[in-house]
C-alpha cells in the first residue's frame, strides 16, 4: 500500500512510474500492481529507486514505523535530473 501511496501522491500512472523508474526493459506495468497490492516483493534496487524518486530513505519503505513524509514532489529529481544533463556544443566557426 505505501508504494501505491507514493505513485497516488507524486500524480503517476503505472506507466509513467516505471519510466520514470528507468525499468521499462526488465518490467511491465502490471509488475507495479502487483508490488503495490503486496503479492510480490519489490527487489531492494526497485525499492532504491522508488526512494530516490520520492526524495525519501529507503527506511521509510523498509521500516514500519516510519511515516512517509505528508508531501512528496518530483521537484527534487527533475532539478537533479536537469542538472546532469549535457548540453549539446555547437560548432563553433
């Protein structure tokens, strides 16, 4: 259920979270339903990248007595993202 929590709040469907999860080539979206709905357990490299796109420690997903934070935004990784982006040099003449 956390894990449905987390896509609810960050606004994404099944889809989009496994692209943006970068996990399109070893998953379907279906996998994340089943996580999700607690009949399979995420490995805990998924479970580091739903973290990182969350903006929260891996302690959250794994301890249940932590909260997850009230508001999650994708704010944080689309700057981190953007920052690690190469822009392209034009020739110069």
């Amino acid at each position: 259920m956390l894990l449905r929590r987390i896509r609810d709040a960050l606004g994404l469907s099944q889809t989009e979270l496994l692209n943006l999860l970068d996990l399109t080539a070893y998953y379907e979206y279906s996998r994340i339903s089943l996580w999700e709905r607690g009949h399979r357990e995420p490995p805990i490299k998924v479970l580091l990248s739903y973290a990182r796109v969350a903006g929260i420690s891996t302690d959250v997903l794994i301890d249940d007595d932590l909260d997850l934070p009230k508001k999650l935004s994708l704010a944080n990784l689309l700057k981190k993202k953007a920052a690690g982006k190469k822009t392209p040099r034009g020739r110069q003449s």
